[in-house]
C-alpha cells in the first residue's frame, strides 16, 4: 500500500519552489513520515569542503578544550541520541560540581 502525504505536506511541499535558485534540488523521501529537502549549489559546494571543515573542528576543540571547560562532541544525526547524550553529560558534570 503506498503513502500518501497529508494535504498539509502536500502544500509545504508545493511551495518549496517559491525562490528557489536554478540548479536546486527539491526532493521528498517517505519513511514512513514525509519531508521535505531542498539542495542548494551551496550545499554541493560545502559537502566539497567536508575534509577542510573536519580538519577545521578538530583544531578547533584541541586548542579551545581545557581540563576546566572540556568541549563535549554530539553526534547529532540521531535528535534522541543526541538529546540524550547532552542530558547525561550535563548531569555527570552537575553531579561532580556538586
């Protein structure tokens, strides 16, 4: 049986392609819930950079990071997991301070 989106989703989705830039991508994926993505130029041009960004955070966190204030990474692909993960890490440091 297919999935068939809302009219409300429909409609989102419908507008998307007020202003957008010629080249750009507008796709709708189904698992289960509708959304909707658009892909810019710039978003091919910054998943070019990936490397240079992960170089770039990764200095980042080793100059920045101290014993005092330590930087905590959140993986962020997952909300729950990343939600969880800043809940915990907030309680072990509150516990400690404490």
């Amino acid at each position: 049986m297919p999935i068939v989106p809302s009219p409300e989703t429909v409609a989102a989705c419908g507008n998307m392609d007020k202003g957008l830039s010629p080249g750009t991508v507008a796709f709708v994926i189904a698992s289960g819930v509708f959304n909707c993505f658009k892909i810019t130029e710039g978003d091919w041009r910054n998943r070019n950079k990936w490397d240079a960004y992960e170089r770039a955070v990764c200095n980042m966190v080793d100059r920045t990071s101290t014993e005092i204030a330590p930087w905590t990474l959140v993986e962020a692909n997952d909300k729950s997991f990343a939600r969880v993960k800043v809940l915990k890490t907030l309680c072990e440091r509150i516990g400690k301070a404490l």
